[in-house]
C-alpha cells in the first residue's frame, strides 16, 4: 500500500519559486523601498504570498507540519552522518530511536507515536525530505580483520597525549539470583530456596585516562525518585581525580529501568566527562561501545566544539582492549 500521495499530471503546481527568491524579494522592499507588487513581478512570485510573508502571514510549510522543526531534523541526520563517517552507520531502527531519544529530553509527548517510537513512515518522509544531505546505502560487510581496528585507533590517537585518551563503559549489577536447577527429593510439589533478594538494578558508569588518571563513578539507580541517601559517602578524590573538575566525588542518578539511556548518558558527558576534559589542551579522545543512545546530536555537537574525537570499539570486542 502506497503511503506517500503523488501529484496528478497537469495538477497546480503550488510553487515556482525558492526561499533564496523570497528573501531577495524582501530585502528589495526592506532596503530599496521597492513596492510588493514591483518585487512580486521582477522575482516571479505571487503578491499574496510574499505580502504574507512581509507581514508575517501563513510562513508555515504547506501541508501537515513536522514533529521536528528543521534545525532539529538536520541535527539528527548530522548525528546520523557522524556515525557514519566513524565506520558504525545507524540504520533506520538507530534513527527512529535518535528521534525517540530527543522528544523523551524534551519532554514532549507525540500522540501520532507509539510510546514516543516514530514509525516508519516518518523516517521515510525525513529522508525524502533531506534527500540531499543524506541517503540509505548497502554498505559493504568488513570483518574486523579486513578493517584493521587496532592500526586505525592508532592513527586516530597519534600525537595525542595519553592523559587525553579516555576509555568509558557501564555495567549493570542486580541482586537477583535467577532461578537454578538444584537438587531436591523426588516428588517435592514446590521446590523453593529461602533467600534475600529485590528486584533492585544498578549500573555504574566508569571512565580512566590512558596516563592513569580515573574519573569519579556516575552511578544510576533502578527508581522513580531519588533519595538524599543514596547520594552519601561516594568515592571521592584519589583514587579519583581531585581537581577541581573531579572535587564534587561520585554524580548520581536514577531511571525507571536502572540502565543507562540517551538522557543520563548525556547528563554524564556535561557533568563528569566534559568539565575535566575543558581543561586539557589539544584534542581529546573517547573511547567506548557504539550504542545508538550514546549519540545524541548535544554530545555530538559539545565533542565538536570541545576538540573531542569519539572512537567506537567493534561489536564483542570490549574483552580485547581491556
């Protein structure tokens, strides 16, 4: 079933003109005193339209608008272009849950989405839209022999010192046992095990320097609020770094599902990562896996400002670099 309508032949065609036309035809008016009708006439565009835009009329696109306007949609196709060029492009899936992601921080609530999860029309109609500046490829397969990692993180960290090399990763602890075959007396109607034990998940996030230098841990609790206690007597200074960046110990925070999302990781880019790595000079490398919820088009464009480079480490292969 064809979702996208298609115009008829010989229909109206609603626009002969471009938005560079539109704006030289009103800076004719604002700057040369040009009347509308002569700028309407000498740029081909219709009177109405561009006395609307003049009075600040009707400037919406024709038609059903966006959830996104169009900054954020070239945001999250930049965030998708970076990926990329990185060698860990994101499919279509990765780009619904990038929007996903961006309207869960803003706390919007989209009622055309299913939980917030764009559908696959939309992202269908955000590549038509930006066909120009991105578009869906087969991408060839390399193995990670053929792509030669380790030679190419190599080139990315040369002539970058080693307190400016960091390496990330979370870890999810919880305190349930599981279910386990054990040994009982033949017919027991209801094998069970007396232990204490919640349904509890906490994951921790932790970062280190090349040169040895370990950040203070970010730690994410499983809950819907956080309590003043949970916050106490976290590690702070050695062996953590204590400057001044580092000199507030331990950061805390908490999700409904004890893991790390888009949201929190980005909280811990700004409030951990980011305020030691402003104070070192020269470029900065992060290094760490290549979860869809890691970039956002903020941590994207804060490492672009900041001189910071990201390094994704290949599927399966954390066990290797550690």
């Amino acid at each position: 079933m064809n979702h996208f309508s298609v115009m008829k032949l010989g229909a109206r065609r609603y626009r002969d003109y471009d938005d560079q036309s539109v704006e030289g035809a009103l800076q004719r008016v604002i700057d040369d005193g040009w009347s509308l009708r002569k700028a309407a006439k000498e740029f081909k565009i219709p009177y109405g339209t561009l006395n609307n835009r003049y009075h600040g009329r009707h400037i919406k696109c024709n038609g059903g608008q966006t959830i996104f306007n169009l900054v954020e949609e070239r945001s999250i196709l930049k965030c998708a272009g970076v990926c990329g060029e990185w060698g860990f492009p994101l499919n279509l899936s990765d780009l619904r849950h990038m929007a996903k992601n961006l309207l869960d921080m803003q706390g919007r609530s989209v009622r055309q989405f299913n939980n917030n999860l764009p559908g696959v029309d939309w992202v269908h109609s955000l590549l038509t839209r930006h066909k120009k500046d991105i578009t869906q490829r087969l991408a060839a397969n390399i193995k990670r022999a053929r792509a030669d990692y380790f030679n190419n993180l190599e080139n990315t960290l040369k002539n970058v010192p080693a307190c400016n090399v960091y390496n990330y990763d979370e870890t999810n602890l919880v305190d349930d046992p599981g279910r386990k075959k054990l040994l009982y007396r033949r017919g027991v109607k209801y094998p069970e095990r007396v232990c204490n034990y919640t349904k509890s998940a906490t994951t921790i996030m932790m970062c280190g320097s090349a040169s040895g230098v370990l950040l203070p841990p970010y730690i994410i609790y499983r809950s819907e609020k956080m309590w003043n206690q949970w916050t106490e007597n976290g590690p702070k200074s050695s062996p953590c770094c204590s400057e001044r960046c580092c000199a507030s110990g331990s950061r805390y925070n908490r999700t409904s599902h004890g893991w790390m999302d888009a949201e929190t990781f980005t909280d811990w880019f700004k409030s951990a990562f980011l305020p030691h790595a402003e104070r070192l000079e020269g470029r900065k490398v992060l290094i760490g896996d290549n979860l869809a919820s890691h970039f956002t088009d903020e941590v994207i464009n804060l490492c672009e400002t900041n001189n910071i480079g990201f390094a994704c480490l290949p599927k399966n292969a954390t066990h290797l670099c550690h």
